[in-house]
C-alpha cells in the first residue's frame, strides 16, 4: 500500500529478525517491487524518519514506542500494548507488562471514522484491533444516539486464518482448520477490554460485554454480528436512515441496502467496511452485520488511512482498492 501511496517518497523495512534478507525472500509477490533488504532495528535511525509503523508482538511495541515518541518521528502501534488505558487491564489480559502511563495516555486510540479530530493531531497512534473495528463500526450510531441498551451487547465473530499471523501452530495446520469452525478464548480474548473501553467513552453505563470469536476456513475477513436490545421501539427503515446519517461523510463506510447483508468476499483486498441492519419487532432487538478484511480495515490500512489523517489528506490517499471478486 505504501508503495502505490502518492505521498510516500520511500520505505524501509525493519526486523530483529530477518537481517539483511531481500524482500522477495519473505514476500516473493514483491519480488520486482524492490532490491531492498531488510534493515535491522536502528532506534537513532528510525528517529528521523517522518513515520514508523510498528508490527510488533505485543511486549515490544511499548519498548520500541517509548524510545521514539518525542523526536520528530510519528508512530503508529499495531499491536495491543497501548490501546488499554489502565495497565491493570492490559497486565490481565495480556499476561505482561503495561507499557508506562505517560505513554498510554499520549497514545490516541486510532478508530478513524470516531476520533478523526484527535488522530489529527496525535504524534502516536494506538491502531485499533480487527475485531473491535468491525464491532465498533458496527455499534457506534446506536451508542452515539444513545437508543441501544448498553447492558444486552452480544457480539458473534468469525474470523480467517491470518489473524493468527505467519507463525504455524497445531491449530492452523490444513488439516486441522479446513472443513472446520473452531470457537476460541471463550470469555478470554484480548480484545474484550478494547471493545468495552471504547464503548464506554460513548457511555459511560455501557456494562460488560459478551464477546465470542471462531475460526473459520478462509485465509481473510471477519463478519461481526451483534445483537443488542433496543430502548424503544424502532423500525428497519427507521434505523438504516440513522446509519447512512452517521456514515454519512464517510467513503470506507458502506450501509448496506435494506434486506441485503454482506459477506466477507465483498470486501476482500480493501479498506471498506461494510454494514447491514435489520431490527426484529418481536424481541425489540437489533441484528447489526459487520465485515471487514482483517488485513486491512483491521491493521494495515486502517494504519494508512491514520496516517493520511495525520498528514491532512484526504483519507482515502492510496487506499483506492476496490474488493476482489469472486
């Protein structure tokens, strides 16, 4: 993405790992992009460039970030060490220790179509996780006009392979993922603290959540659906029109028709997120369907389109990709 970005002079790519290896040896799809090869982690270096995306393991962007923050480099963490405000929170859910709280309080929680303002003006960014982007995009009109009983959020996602990243383990060999769907962390994923935290600088009586994540067969993408009691009664239409209100302004957003729900494929590759609603009058509930490409609206070009609001371009610079289909 930053190679086809029109702001974007030049990159280099670091590891503690991979010294000195081409590109293509990694990432052979790259192979004629560049010659480059990729650098080791030079803090001074990397002080001075304009920015610094960090794809760390959790545990180590808040070392990397805090050696970097103050210079004239900007940040963006992809990882969870500084999404949680109270260490207490992230010394549990995490297993490890906080990052410090001068650190997380400067950091900016990176959810770009809810903090636009703050992220413009933010040296460090806290890049929101895959499954709070597609829950909270998804939750955000009912919270803000405040018609959802904040108390009833139950939250079924479904995500890809890569989540789990490159690395192989027992639960994502062939033969152990294809023709199967796996529930996970029952009660215990990371990203329950994220979406609660979040949902509760919207309301502050928003309650605890109930969160449950499943691995399905797919290499991308993550469908969110939630269920949340209404406050009073409101129709389909009634609501849709409150959804295209709210996302109005906003190009990666993408409501849905009235009756038509998305699925992963159609937003593969891209940036978009998109939304259905649809309200049940025998229960008073809502039925709200999130999908996203968790590479990408999830991580990467959630990260892009952050650093397009920091620079004061137009948020779409370089995200131009439409969904590769079928």
């Amino acid at each position: 993405m930053l190679s086809n970005h029109p702001y974007v002079g030049g990159c280099i790519l670091y590891s503690s790992s991979l010294n000195e290896t081409p590109y293509a040896d990694q990432y052979p799809h790259l192979f004629n992009l560049s010659r480059e090869v990729v650098k080791p982690i030079k803090v001074e270096e990397m002080q001075e460039l304009d920015f610094v995306f960090l794809a760390a393991p959790s545990g180590v962007s808040k070392d990397l970030s805090q050696k970097l923050v103050g210079n004239k480099v900007k940040v963006i963490d992809l990882s969870g060490d500084l999404r949680l405000k109270d260490p207490k929170q992230y010394e549990e859910w995490y297993k490890g220790e906080s990052a410090p709280p001068d650190i997380l309080e400067e950091a900016v929680y990176g959810l770009t179509e809810c903090n636009q303002h703050s992220i413009k003006e933010a040296g460090l960014i806290a890049n929101p996780g895959c499954f709070p982007t597609a829950a909270l995009l998804g939750l955000a009109p009912p919270f803000h006009h405040g018609i959802a009983e904040s108390r009833s959020i139950i939250i079924d996602a479904k995500t890809g392979l890569s989540g789990a990243g490159r690395k192989a383990t027992q639960s994502s060999h062939f033969s152990e993922t294809q023709e199967n769907l796996r529930i996970y962390k029952v009660h215990e994923h990371q990203h329950i603290p994220e979406i609660e935290q979040q949902l509760k600088a919207w309301d502050r009586g928003a309650g605890p959540i109930t969160f449950t994540t499943h691995l399905i067969p797919m290499t991308r993408g993550i469908m969110a659906t939630m269920y949340a009691e209404l406050k009073s009664t409101y129709t389909t239409e009634r609501l849709h029109n409150l959804y295209q209100e709210y996302y109005g302004n906003y190009p990666f957003i993408r409501i849905r028709p009235k009756g038509q729900f998305p699925s992963t494929k159609e937003v593969f590759g891209t940036n978009f997120c998109d939304i259905a609603i649809k309200t049940d009058s025998r229960t008073n509930r809502v039925t709200i369907v999130s999908v996203i490409d968790n590479l990408l609206k999830g991580a990467a070009g959630q990260a892009v389109q952050n650093m397009n609001v920091m620079l004061g371009l137009d948020e779409t610079t370089g995200l131009h990709h439409y969904p590769i289909y079928p």
